[in-house]
C-alpha cells in the first residue's frame, strides 16, 4: 500500500520525515511538477479530499498562523487549519509539528508569529481526553502521542482518532 505525505509551508521542496511513497507540499507558490499547491492556509481549505494523507507535517508554520481574524466576520484561522488537517489525515494517521514555541525567544521575536505555541496547546486544545477547541469549532479528536523539545522548537505529533460518537 502507497503512503502519501503533506508538509504544510514546503517552500521550494516538501520535507518527507515519515519516509512516505509519495510527498506533496502546499505553500504560497504552486510547483506542480514537485507536487507543491497553492495554499493560503490562514484562509483557505486544503484541497486535498477527505482521508487522503497518512501523514502532515508543518516545520516552522503554524505560528505564523493567525488565531483570529476578521475576514469580514469572525474567524478562527489555527482551529480550522486543525480542522483540515483531520480531516485531509486517514484514521490512526499522524500530523507532525515543529515550532519555535513559549518560554523561548525566538516564538516572540519574529514579527510574523502570531500563534505562540505552548507545551498544552496540541495536549489541552486537541487531545481527546481535554479538546477544549471543540468549543472554538474544532469537529475533529487527536491523540496527542509524543511531544518533546529540540532546542527552541517543540515538536508534537498527533495522531488522527476516528470520528467521535455522540450519546443520544
């Protein structure tokens, strides 16, 4: 069976860290002929279908990330990137995130991160046991199965968890 895998922000080549069969990238520039789309990811869906991926990266993306905006009403840019991600991943499929994230300098000391990254954000946000983004509109469920430092970056990988059941 074929693995495909996307890195979020790829610039010119997308990075394949799981060793997948086949990578895609998505960043704001289009390379077709090395599988990169066009993507604003503050604003715009992954065009990719449902359970597509079983594997998501994004090095040194998603502080730059927008929490909020208003375009022209209110918008929850971080929770509906989350939310694509989910849903472009296969079940039991894992989204990996690299990020320079609080108490370090370099989360605050570029002027494009706007999403400062803590160590319960991905754990208190989007893991099943807490999901507390379920009431931002988070629809998904993660099982957050690693974290650990390198240096300033703080590296997460998730793991998608199949549709939640509702109780009648």
């Amino acid at each position: 069976m074929t693995s495909r895998s996307l890195d979020l922000g790829c610039g010119e080549k997308p990075k394949n860290i799981f060793g997948a069969d086949t990578v895609y990238g998505v960043d704001a520039r289009e390379d077709l002929s090395a599988n990169v789309v066009r993507c604003d990811l503050a604003v715009d869906r992954l065009p990719f279908e449902d359970d597509f991926f079983d594997f998501v990266t994004a090095h040194d993306v998603i502080e730059h990330i927008p929490r909020i905006i208003y375009n022209p009403t209110r918008r929850l840019p971080f929770v509906e990137l989350m939310n694509e991600i989910w849903r472009i991943l296969k079940v039991d499929g894992q989204f990996y995130s690299s990020t320079p994230a609080f108490p370090h300098e370099a989360a605050f000391s570029d002027p494009t991160h706007v999403n400062i990254i803590t160590e319960k954000t991905f754990i208190a946000y989007f893991d099943y046991r807490h999901n507390w983004a379920r009431g931002y509109g988070f629809t998904g469920q993660f099982e957050v199965t690693n974290q650990e430092w390198r240096g300033e970056h703080l590296n997460t990988i998730l793991k998608k968890l199949p549709p939640a059941r509702l109780e009648d």
